[in-house]
C-alpha cells in the first residue's frame, strides 16, 4: 500500500469515532420518497459525488439523510463494527487505487451527504441539521428558512406525474424546482418546500446542485432522531453561518488539519485545493 493511500486510512479512520445510538421516535412517516443527489462542490477538479438519500414525511416531522450515511454510523454500535467499518474502508481504497479520486474514499464511507435534517422538530416551522467535521458533531436550529417561489407556467412528467415549474433565489443560489400537486405535501429535498405539492426534482441554475425523485411509497416507518448531546461526546450546538464558516474553513485548511492529526502531510506543495469548493449555501459570510 502506498504511503498516499497510508495516509488516506489514518484520516479516514479518524471519522469512525465510537459511538452508540439510541433513537427516539419524534413522528410516524406516511410518504417515503427516494432521490438521485449530485453534487459538483469542487469546481476546479470537476469531479461529480452522488448519493440516494431518503426523505421520510409524517404530519408533524420530515427526515432528511443518507442510508449510506446511516448504515455506516449504525455499524459502529455492533460488537464487530470496526471490523466491518475497516472493510467499508479497503473497498473505498480500491476506487481510489481505480480512479484517482480521494473524494470518492469519503463518499463510499459515510455517503455523499453527511448530515441529517429534520424539518418540524423540535418545534413547529423550525429546522435541525446534524453535520460533522471529522469526528466532531456540530448541530444547529433556524427558523425563517422558507423559499419565496415564482410559480411558473412550465409542466413536465416525472415517475408518471405531471409536474409545474417554480423558481426562488435562496442562500446564493437561483434554484428551480418541480413539483406535483398530485402527491398534496409542501415539502422536498434538503431545506426545500413551500409549494402546493411535493418537490420532485430542484436543482440551482449551474446544476452544480441536483435533486431528483426516484421513488415514492406509502409507509409506517418511525421517525426517529438519532443524535442528541447526550448520546454524542463531541456534538456541539452552534448557529447556521458558523457552521458553514467552519465547513469551508476545514476544506481550505484540510490538509494542514490532516496533517496535525496523522502527523503526515497529504499534498505537500499542492494549494490549489484552497478555493476550489463552492458549497450548497453561499451566504456563510
């Protein structure tokens, strides 16, 4: 193994902190709706992560997240869990090995996206997004998040039902959505909703951002929140444009963070990375 792909595995490594979960049930889903998620965050690399998150609806709470994501954080609880987690990571070496492409390392760990939002909890109109840095949770609630839509006279069919166009600007981004008024909840993917229908696909002008519908099913699924201070060591609770602002501060400065952990420095010479990442909201300054 050669000492890049050393390197990779310590930092990787350093993302399956032990932890154990217990889940309280918060709503009962009635709609589950399964989406194909792009995103292009580095623009100068150009290289595209996806991911299949799920979106559970109940009368008071929606969920937000990855299985990918759930998968590998719910392995860590079993009795042979690092074991699987280290195999997870060797199969994430390979793609590496294939293509290049150390983004792909973290993606086929933990999923493209990393965070869990539930919309309607703790309390009405309110939002809570769970992320992580390396192994440290970070949570915050926001209140006033609604998009302002344009409604547009625009139709097209996706999984069989006719959808119309809209159009907002929300957190930097022009974003335009189609939605069903067939399928009567005001909700959608990430922070969207707001419209007289479910949001079947949005996506921002550049299409840097993509969110498409690939399923959608009656349930009876629990919706469960899976992550609370007492339950987490390292989660701490912060505002909004603070945690973006340490997002982005961790990519502009992840290799020298990298480097103080492993004691290894990842791309020495290489800085180019800095100023490559355009995150989903561009409004952390």
């Amino acid at each position: 193994m050669n000492s890049k792909i050393k390197k990779i595995e310590l930092c990787i490594f350093l993302c399956f902190a032990t932890f154990s979960y217990a889940q309280k049930v918060i709503d009962q889903a009635y709609i589950k709706c399964s989406y194909h998620y792009t995103e292009l965050q580095d623009t100068v690399s150009r290289n595209v992560l996806d991911d299949y998150p799920i979106l559970l609806i109940g009368e008071r709470v929606s969920k937000f997240y990855s299985p990918k994501t759930y998968s590998n954080d719910s392995l860590l609880m079993t009795p042979d869990g690092n074991r699987k987690s280290r195999g997870e990571l060797s199969e994430a070496i390979k793609i590496y090995q294939a293509t290049g492409n150390d983004n792909l390392i973290t993606a086929h760990v933990h999923g493209t996206i990393k965070y869990y939002l539930y919309k309607g909890y703790p309390q009405n109109e309110t939002l809570t997004l769970i992320d992580r840095i390396v192994d440290n949770f970070y949570q915050y609630e926001e209140t006033g998040y609604n998009q302002l839509w344009e409604m547009k006279d625009s139709t097209k069919t996706i999984l069989g039902y006719e959808c119309q166009k809209a159009e907002c600007e929300f957190r930097g981004r022009h974003w335009t959505a189609w939605f069903a008024s067939e399928v009567p909840v005001s909700n959608g993917p990430w922070k969207f909703g707001g419209l007289p229908g479910l949001i079947m696909e949005v996506y921002d002008r550049g299409r840097q951002y993509v969110f498409t519908i690939n399923g959608l099913q009656k349930t009876t699924e629990s919706i469960t929140f899976t992550m609370d201070k007492q339950l987490f060591r390292n989660l701490e609770k912060v505002e909004r444009k603070k945690m973006n602002k340490m997002l982005m501060n961790f990519r502009r400065n992840e290799n020298s963070i990298n480097t103080a952990m492993t004691g290894i420095d990842f791309d020495s010479g290489n800085t180019s990375k800095q100023l490559n990442y355009d995150f989903i909201e561009r409004d952390y300054w």
